[in-house]
C-alpha cells in the first residue's frame, strides 16, 4: 500500500461526493435538453419516429403535445433546420465538459476514503440509469441498425432460414405488418456473428410471448443494450481494482530504488536516461495515497458516462455494447489467472462483431510472454516453447467456439461470404478512403505532367479512379498492420497490452474505408483501463467528433457541401491533428530535457565528459 498520508478532513473528503452529485444533475439536465432535441424530425434518422412511442401513445402523446408542429416535423432540408446547431452544440459542451472535469477531480491524491466507495457508486450508477431512461424515451433515432437486429433473428427464428445467406427482402411477401418499411439494408445479409444471433433470437422469442410487436421486439433490444452498459461499467471497476492490486504487489515485490546506492560508472547513457526521467518527472503508473481508488473511479467514469456510449447503447441500442461485455469477461478473467476462459471470451467476443477480432493478436502475445515468465528456470527454448503452447492452446479455443456456434446457420462456405462482401467491405463512406477515392483521380492528373504523362483525360480520371478504389483497402490494411506490430512489440504485460489494445483499435478505425460514430465505442474500454494518458484524451476528442457528426450528417450537409464531401476529415481530423501536436511537443520537450540532463551529466562527471 502507499505510504503516503491521507487528509482525513471529512468536509475535504466529502466534497467528492458534492461534485459528483453536481456532475450527474448536470449530465441529466444535458441529456433531457438532447432529449428536446430528438422530438424534431430533422434530428432523428430517414424520418423514423420510434416505434415505441407510437407502441406507448399514451404515455408520449402528451409529451408530444409540448411542442409546435412545426418542430416536431421540421425539414432537415428548410434553413429554419440550423436553430439546432446552437444547441447541440451547447448539449455536447455540457455533458463532455462535466465529464472532462469530473475526471480530473476524481484522479487527484488523497480525494478517496474507502468509506465513501459505497455512496460514489450509489450516484454514479444512479445517475446513469435516470441518463438511460430518458434516452429510452427519445422520439427518434440516430441509425437505422437495430430494425436489422429484429429482422434478422425474425429470418432465423420465424422463417427458419439463414441470415448470412438469406436477406430480409426474400420475406416481404410474408410481412403483412409491414416491418420491411423500417429496415436499411433490405437486401444485405447478416454481418453480425452467431453469438449475437442467439442473443436476439431469444429476445425476439419472448417478444412473441408478450404481445409479437415490432415496438416490443425493439424495446427489448434497447434495454438488452442498456443492461450491457451497466454490466460493462461493472467489470470495468473490477478491471482496474484488479490492475491497482498487481501494481502494488508489482511495488511491493521489487527492489526499492531509493535504496540502491548510486553507480556513476555504470556508463553515461545509462546516466543520461536517469536524470533525463528525474527531470520529465515520469514514474510507474499506479495508486497514490488512496489505494488506487482514483484510477479506479477515473476508468469507471471513463467508461459509465462517456456521452458518445449513453447515445450509441442508450439511444440507439447498438449491439456493440454485447461484443464488449465480452472483451471486458475477457480481460477479468485473465487478471484472475483464467486464461483458456479467457480467449473462449474473447473468441465469443469476435462471434457478436468480427471486429473484436482486433483484441485477439495482441492477446495471444502477451500470452507467449506471460507463459515464458511463467515457465521461471527452464531453459530459453523451453520457456518460449511454453508461451507457444499457451497461444496455441488460445488459438484452439477460438477456433473451437467457432465451428460449435456456426453449425446451426451452416451452408457451406457462403456462410461466411458476408465477412469480406459486406457493404463496409464495398464502398468507402464518411471515412478518409473516401477523401482519397474522391480527391486523389484529380490530385493524380495534377501531378501526372510532372512525371512525364501529357495524356490526362476523363479516361485517365477513371483509370486513376479505378485503380485506387481497387488497391486502397489493402493499402490502409498494410499501415494498420505496420502501426500494430510497432505498438504491439513491447506489451509484453497487460498493462501494455492495453495501451497497445487501444492504438491498435484507433488505428483500425481510422483506416476503415466504411466508418460510423459507434465505431469509436470499440477504443473506449482500453483507453479507460490504460494509464496512457494521450490515448485517453485521443479517445475523448475522436467521441466528441463522432457525436458531432450526427448534428453534420442530419442537418448541416444539406445547406453547406463542405459537411458533405469532408465528413471523414471532419471526424478524424481532430484526434489525428491532437496526435501530432502532442507527439511534436513531446520531441520538443524531450530534446530540451536531454540537454539539460547531459549538462548535469558532465557537472558530476567531469572526468567522463572530458574523456567523451
């Protein structure tokens, strides 16, 4: 434990509990105020009001009546349409900013006394709660993906057919309730995996049992993703106790530095990267003067009322939200020494969306460097022979869940086309490929007479066109593949892991040809348990991006066609351009540091600078 003393001032020590109270009032009054918002029609997508409110008429028609027509059928495309960017903007400020300072409060030292564990829990979750009923409520909403869920597990359990190789428009002429009318993608298969189907298809059967309306089987669906969000915010706080508790054994079990003595002859580069952490003022991540309950508050927080989470699982239902109860069983378990259920987890994880299926590489490395750690005095060949076995026995396990999970929707290979045919595999939408699909045939035929080519037409456009829609996705596969083998090499513990975890699924979105907000829920679980501190704030700037392109999406791209034809820059741009400058200011600092540490450097040793 820290040997660091506590204020024991219980007016000091309680006024974490008054900020949290003041945070979650004014997280409930944004998030009413997003509600408001949502009663437009301009706001919510293609113009679908819920079918839960139409279900629940008595209970949202007088709601309903709150408001002019003339708000609640307002055209996206009328320039009376821009009164909602003021506050939308307003809502995003709000309830990111209390959670910005929220988080700031709650990582200081000294701020925790364990008996004030209980009644922090008590508001955090009790706020989240009331922020998921009311988004429960809202008139619309943000995407079209959860009238798929219904109408998948109704191919698979009603028709007895396959999602993957048949669509839900094969079935219109059955459809006497006229749920087709709500779908999307009518025409397209399933992307989601078997794991996910269950799921739904038993929401779906006991939809049938209460009353078999599309409202119903909706509303199950949404409450199925609000349970995840608040069982994930559970692991998550039992996550980061489990890491703060291998950070004090980790500290306990060392060799205490203040007590070596100090060898200068051991080389002057060593000595330079001494002096050069004094003066950075770095030093191992972990619990200061509270038993870590700061990290641990600061992940739960993190997570719990992340705005870009509460819309995507508590307004819209993503199943995201199942995918990572998934990778957070997995990452418990293995904190608790239970591998093989680990990567069964994990492997259920890439069963809901194939794309957990970034968490696996990373995982099976640190499990060869877990198992040669573990392997103690043997020999090197056998120590590594014993983290091979280890990812070996993982890759089984995976492989395993997946043949037992797919059988029931088994038709031979096709089953599985939709992984590489899927819509995301085919077009480039809201994404930088996009910018490079549309810009690059005209920046080719700018640069062409540079290198000699004079024949530059419409034939050349399209030439230049197809080539780069062709090769581009493989393109952006080999840089992402670059980037996770770079952050990937030295998390050889979990606490690396999930820093590397993080970038490697950052990486991932931003080289997507096909992106869409909820996409960025994937990076939040590792940011909130990394001690990182550039992936988190990364994380929370591509979140406020992501939300912000819902009010540029609805609204704003059609009266200015910048929204329209830089929407990828427009959300990947901000996280991107804080890289940058974080990354250049760091070389700036470090190079300052480095000077300095070599001054102190020759000052001590000035026998070994004279001989340098």
């Amino acid at each position: 434990m820290s040997t660091q003393t506590t204020d024991h001032d219980p007016a000091k020590q309680a006024h974490v509990l008054r900020q949290l109270s003041i945070a979650g009032i004014l997280l409930v009054v944004g998030y009413i105020w997003f509600f408001v918002l949502m009663q437009s029609a301009a706001f919510y997508y293609a113009n679908r009001p819920d079918p839960v409110q139409i279900r629940l008429h008595a209970v949202f028609d007088p709601i309903s009546r709150l408001f002019p027509p003339q708000w609640l059928n307002l055209d996206r495309a009328d320039k009376f349409a821009l009164v909602l960017v003021p506050p939308f903007l307003a809502v995003m400020l709000t309830i990111i900013g209390t959670l910005v300072y929220t988080l700031r409060q709650v990582a200081k030292p000294n701020v925790w006394r364990p008996e004030y564990v209980g009644p922090a829990l008590r508001r955090i979750f009790g706020f989240t709660i009331a922020i998921l009923l009311i988004l429960l409520c809202v008139r619309g909403l943000l995407t079209t993906d959860i009238y798929s869920y219904v109408w998948y597990s109704r191919v698979w359990v009603e028709h007895g057919a396959s999602p993957y190789t048949h669509v839900p428009a094969e079935f219109a002429a059955q459809d006497t309730a006229r749920w087709l009318d709500w779908v999307f993608w009518r025409d397209e298969p399933a992307v989601y995996g078997p794991v996910w189907l269950y799921v739904s298809g038993a929401l779906y059967k006991l939809g049938e049992l209460a009353n078999g309306q599309f409202a119903t089987h909706l509303l199950s669906l949404r409450i199925l993703a609000d349970v995840a969000h608040l069982l994930n915010a559970a692991l998550v706080w039992k996550i980061a106790g489990l890491i703060v508790q291998r950070r004090e054994a980790a500290r306990t079990d060392a060799p205490r530095a203040a007590h070596r003595p100090r060898i200068f002859s051991a080389g002057r580069r060593s000595r330079l990267a001494q002096v050069g952490q004094r003066l950075r003022g770095t030093k191992t991540p972990g619990p200061i003067g509270d038993s870590g309950l700061g990290f641990r508050f600061g992940a739960l927080l993190f997570y719990i009322w992340n705005p870009l989470l509460l819309v995507e699982f508590g307004g819209n239902g993503h199943n995201d939200a199942v995918m990572l109860t998934f990778v957070l069983l997995a990452f418990w378990l293995h904190l608790l020494g239970r591998w093989r259920l680990a990567a069964l987890a994990l492997g259920l994880a890439t069963l809901v969306k194939l794309v957990a299926i970034l968490f696996l590489p990373g995982y099976l490395w640190l499990l060869l460097w877990e198992g040669y750690r573990a392997a103690g005095a043997q020999e090197g060949v056998r120590r590594y022979a014993q983290g091979v076995w280890r990812g070996v026995q993982a890759m089984a396990i995976v492989a395993v869940a997946w043949v037992v999970l797919y059988i029931p929707f088994w038709e031979g290979m096709q089953t599985l086309q939709v992984m590489l045919s899927g819509p995301a595999n085919r077009w480039y939408l809201h994404s930088l490929g996009e910018l490079v699909v549309q810009h690059g045939p005209s920046f080719a035929a700018n640069v062409a007479p540079s290198f000699g080519v004079t024949d530059i037409g419409p034939d050349f456009r399209a030439q230049a066109r197809t080539y780069i829609e062709a090769n581009l996705k493989v393109w952006m596969m080999f840089v992402a593949a670059l980037i996770a083998i770079a952050v990937t090499w030295k998390a050889r513990t979990f606490e690396r892991a999930l820093a590397a975890w993080g970038w490697v699924v950052f990486a991932g979105i931003i080289v997507q040809a096909w992106f869409w907000p909820w996409y960025v829920t994937w990076l939040v679980v590792p940011a909130a348990l990394s001690s990182s501190r550039r992936l988190r704030t990364a994380t929370l700037i591509f979140c406020a991006s992501s939300l912000l392109h819902y009010i540029e999406e609805q609204v704003l791209l059609f009266h200015f066609s910048i929204f329209r034809d830089l929407s990828g820059a427009l959300v990947m741009g901000p996280p991107l351009v804080y890289l940058l400058c974080s990354w250049l200011l760091e070389v700036r600092r470090n190079r300052r540091v480095n000077r300095q540490a070599r001054r102190e450097v020759i000052r001590e040793q000035p026998a070994v600078a004279h001989a340098g």
